[in-house]
C-alpha cells in the first residue's frame, strides 16, 4: 500500500518546502516517471498521437558536423 503524504494551506501561500522537500525524498527515478505522466497527459489533451516521447527515441544516425 502506498503512503500519501498531504499539506493543507491557503492557495494564495507561496511556500513551496513542503514540494521540495518530498519530491526531494522521492528520487530521481519518481520525479522522472511523474513527469513522464504529466507528459502523456499533456500529449493526450493536445490530440497528439506519439508512440514515444522524443526523449524515449533511439538514435537512428548519428555523425560529427
């Protein structure tokens, strides 16, 4: 069972310590993976229909200019 962790504050607050300090806590690997899901989110609202994420492509050539 996951742990959820909450704050409760005025939206007008502009303390971010409790942001940091969690995502802080979550690592590296959690970060990636929420922002990886907030991209699909966002590719899904805007109607876009990638099978990979540019960032997720291998690369098909590569040479030096």
């Amino acid at each position: 069972m996951k742990k959820i962790v909450e704050k409760y504050q005025r939206i007008s607050g502009n303390d971010r310590s409790f942001d940091l300090s969690y995502w802080q806590a979550q690592g590296d690997r959690a970060i990636f993976e929420a922002v990886n899901e907030m991209l699909r989110d966002y590719m899904l609202l805007r109607g876009y229909h990638a099978d990979e994420f540019r960032i997720q492509r291998t690369i098909e050539s590569f040479r030096k200019t």
